[in-house]
C-alpha cells in the first residue's frame, strides 16, 4: 500500500497485489477479500466498518457518505454489499474515510480547502463518458469547496487501452481528446488523457482552483503489481482511499461556543486552532 499525507493531514492511499483482492464481487473468496478490508482499515487507523465501499455500478451518482451506515461487525460478505451505497462516486463533509475499487478503470480522489470535505469517483470509459467527474466537481462546489486537488490512480493507459475504432470514434464524439493509439497503432482510449482534459474545462466552468496530481498514477496494465481487468480478468480490484481529517464539531455551527469543557478543560482555543488550521492551507 502507498500512502501519501497532505500538509493539511489527509491521506491518500492506494493498495496493489500484495494487498490482495478488496472486492468483494470479484475474485474467489468474498470472506478474505472482506477480511482484507479490515486489514487495511487497521493499517490506515480507520475504525473498523467506517472505510465507505460503495457498490459501483459504473454510474454517474455521488453518494452521500456522511448518511451510509457503519459495516457492523460480523457482517457476512453479502451483508456488506447490501449496505454499501449504490453509487460510483461518493463526498464526505464530515472526514468520512471513502474508497473506491478499480482494475483499469480510473480512480480520482478528490482534496478540498476544508480537509473533512472530500470526495472520491470510479470513472472507467462509461462514467468518464456519462460525466461523473463533472457531477463530483459540481457536488464539491455545492458543498462550499473553491480549491481542489484531484490525485488520479492507477489505471489503464491510453498506450494500452485497445478498443475497436468505432468505439474510439463513438467516445471522440462525446469527449473530444479521448481517442489516442495503442504503442502497437491500434485504437484505444486514453482515461487519464481524457480526465485531466474534464476535470479543467469543468473547474473552469465553476469558477474552481484546481490542481491535478499524478503521484498515485500507474499503468494497471503494465505493471504486474497492479490487479488489471485486462490482464486477469476476475483476479481482483485494488484501492483507491482517501483518509479526510474527521470534523471535531457538527459542520452547521458557525458561532463557537465559549463554554468550560464538563473536565474543567477549556475547549474554545483548541476549536480557535482547529479553523485555523483549516483555513490556513492551500495552494
Ligand atoms: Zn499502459
């Protein structure tokens, strides 16, 4: 797993093949798949059954991860996907720990000015197309966010992603920029290519700062540490996470409140340091 931690205290992770499969539909064994789950739960400081796994469905809805509940423990497998939101994307403004699952497909995870307001999105050709990166930045701005950082992960190259020329004809049409050639000069579409272009014009579109970031990035295909559609089909998805910094007070108070803390402690200037801390970052 590679973890990466914000100035701001947020962290971005993404696991590979030695983490195992994280999915619980794909692969041989949903209960160690599950098991992983935890696992990296564990190794990330995350309570158990709080790491919001949706099941993706290569939509264009955004979840709201503040409302999904908590995987109780003892969960069966099959129980966990019941209760995991039905959506490709999903925005916490509480510092709700939020993942998604891919094996070609584009994982984006998104940082915003408040370090408990994030958001995360599964975008493969279908939802880049249906424009669920567009729907996850105009839910951030609904949400009150003006800077964003977008970390796109591993996912499959535009030098690797062979398609048939009348798909890649079809995707030029509705995102111009996404047909690219394979290094071999065949056809193939190009998600990370076609991402960033998305993502600019959009925060263009909103008025938004954005930066866009690629140390998470690899190509599933070509490399073997990476679970890969492509490659193997069923072998597994890995995980794109992003760990928000947990709001310490309800998000709808704007007037602090000077009372002494019940121990006798004084919790107003740590509340004081807590909103600097949060306005005071950002690039
Ligand atoms: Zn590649």
């Amino acid at each position: 797993m590679r973890i990466l931690t914000e100035p701001d205290g947020i962290r971005l992770a993404v696991t590979d093949r030695d983490d195992g499969n994280l999915g619980l539909h794909a692969g041989p064994d949903p209960a160690a798949a599950q098991a992983r789950r935890r696992r990296v739960e564990r190794d990330l400081g995350v309570a158990a059954g709080r790491l919001l796994f949706l099941e993706q469905v290569h939509g264009t809805a955004v979840a709201a991860a503040d409302e999904a509940p908590t995987i109780p423990a003892e969960s069966a497998p099959s129980r966990e996907r019941e209760l995991a939101p039905i959506a490709d994307a999903a925005l916490t403004r509480t510092g709700r720990p939020l993942v998604v699952l891919t094996a070609d497909c584009l994982p984006v995870l998104f940082a915003t000015e408040d370090p408990s307001l994030a958001a995360v999105a599964h975008a493969g050709r279908r939802g880049l197309l249906d424009g669920i990166l567009p729907r996850v930045l105009e839910a951030l701005a609904a949400a009150g966010a003006e800077r964003i950082r977008a970390w796109i992960g591993p996912g499959v190259c535009g030098s690797c992603y062979e398609v048939p020329e009348s798909l890649a004809a079809e995707a030029e049409a509705i995102l111009p920029g996404i047909a690219a050639r394979t290094a071999w000069g065949t056809a193939s579409l190009d998600l990370p290519g076609a991402a960033r272009t998305q993502l600019t014009a959009t925060a263009e579109r909103l008025g938004l700062r954005l930066g866009i970031f690629s140390e998470l990035s690899a190509c599933t295909l070509e490399d073997p540490d990476q679970f890969s559609h492509r490659r193997a089909p069923g072998e597994g998805r890995l995980a794109a996470i992003l760990v928000p910094q947990p709001r310490s007070e309800p998000p709808a108070r704007t007037q602090p409140q000077a009372q002494p803390h019940p121990d006798g402690v004084d919790a107003a200037p740590h509340r004081r340091d807590h909103e600097q801390q949060r306005g005071g970052h950002g690039r």
